[in-house]
C-alpha cells in the first residue's frame, strides 16, 4: 500500500490545523477566566478596562 506524497502532506496539514484549533479553543477558555466575572463574586467589584488603542499613541 503505496500513499502518495501529496495526499501525506495534506493529512499532515489537516492534523496540524486541527491540532491549533484545539489548542487555540483551550487558550480562549482559560483567557475567559481572567476576563469575565464569576458567578460567586461580588458585582461590586470591578476592574479597571484598559485604554484604548489611541491613548497609547498620545
């Protein structure tokens, strides 16, 4: 059973892709975390936002 190489590079590029969209959905849920409030805390509390784009380029 012979594969050709091109059908080995696309197999490769598929799970090479697939394998980022994991990683990148598990770097989005664990950037949720530092960035929208849990349920138990309090409504009080809140964090300063950050400026804008245009307050950095004065």
């Amino acid at each position: 059973m012979t594969a050709k190489l091109g059908n080995l590079i696309g197999g490769l590029k598929r799970a090479v892709i697939e394998a980022q969209r994991c990683v990148c959905h598990q770097h989005i849920e664990e950037l949720q975390q530092f960035f929208i409030p849990d349920q138990e805390q309090d409504p009080a509390q809140s964090f300063p936002r950050a400026p804008g784009p245009r307050a950095w380029w004065g």
